[in-house]
C-alpha cells in the first residue's frame, strides 16, 4: 500500500471492443479450422489433424528422421501426448523409432517409406482443402498481413519464452 492507502497492485487490462472482437474471431479459427481440416484428412487418408502434421514435419527432416522431443515441440504437442500419436503411427507402419545415434539417451522417429507414400497420397487433398478454406479467401495483401503478424507473435512468444 502507498503512503495515501491505495495499492501499488496495477489494475488489470481487458480487451475492449476491437480488440476483443479480434481476440475472439481468432480463437474461433484456431478451434475451428483444425478440425475442419481434420474432417478432410480423416476421411480421406485415415489421418488426424496432428498425425499429418507430424508426418509432414518428419518428410521435411534430413533422413526422415527427428528427436521425439523436437518433433514434440514443432508439432505443438506434449512429448507424452506425442509418444502416444507416434505409437499409432508406428502400428500402422508411418513411423518407427529408434536410440538417436548421436546421444542413446534420446529417442528419434523416422518417417518409413510406407509412412512417405501415404503422406504424399494424402497432400493433394489436404492441400486442396487448405487452400478452399484459408487461401482463397484471402487476397495476396491480407496473405502478407497475416505472416508479418504470425512471424510477430511468435517471435514475441519465443523471447518470452527465451
């Protein structure tokens, strides 16, 4: 308390107009396009949102291949909450894993070649909803907009983070 009996505690700040309005039409996309696409990718490829995701983002690795854990922070996941998805990946043949040869302590996933060739019969699809949904209603400025404003959040969440 201050000398004048007020507290030094700062009020808190709440969104107002705009800002809530963004704040929460961008929520809804966050909830809502994951499972729109999710619907895509399930019905036509047997996949999840997440496990195409991770399927992707080992196709893009030198080998095909990453640490759980790295894999675990690309896809936005917990590493247990990853080990489970990866463990249906690998009874399906996607995925298999194996001790990372630099460091035994750690585990590393690698794509398969059946893991591959079902990641590439299932983009065209994927890709084609994306761009049904997300692309196509975007015109190239607000395209631009929308990846300065991505790139500015999560920089400003990786310095938080640091």
């Amino acid at each position: 308390m201050s000398a004048s009996g007020e507290s030094d505690v700062p009020e808190p700040r709440w969104l107002a107009g705009d800002q809530l309005a963004a704040w929460r039409g961008f929520m809804r996309l966050l909830q809502t396009l994951p499972a729109v696409l999710g619907v895509q990718l399930q019905q036509d490829s047997k996949l999840s949102f997440l496990e195409y995701y991770v399927l992707a983002h080992l196709s893009e690795q030198p080998e095909r291949r990453l640490r759980m854990s790295d894999l675990a922070d690309l896809a936005g996941s917990e590493l247990s909450r990853l080990s489970h998805l990866v463990t249906r990946l690998e009874n399906r043949g996607f995925v298999r894993r194996e001790p990372d040869p630099l460091n035994g302590r750690y585990t590393q996933a690698i794509l398969t070649d059946a893991g591959f060739a079902h990641l590439a019969d299932s983009a065209p699809g994927h890709v084609g909803r994306v761009l049904d949904v997300f692309i196509d209603v975007l015109d190239p400025d607000e395209l631009r907009t929308l990846h300065r404003v991505s790139d500015k959040v999560l920089a400003r969440i990786d310095r938080d983070r640091g």
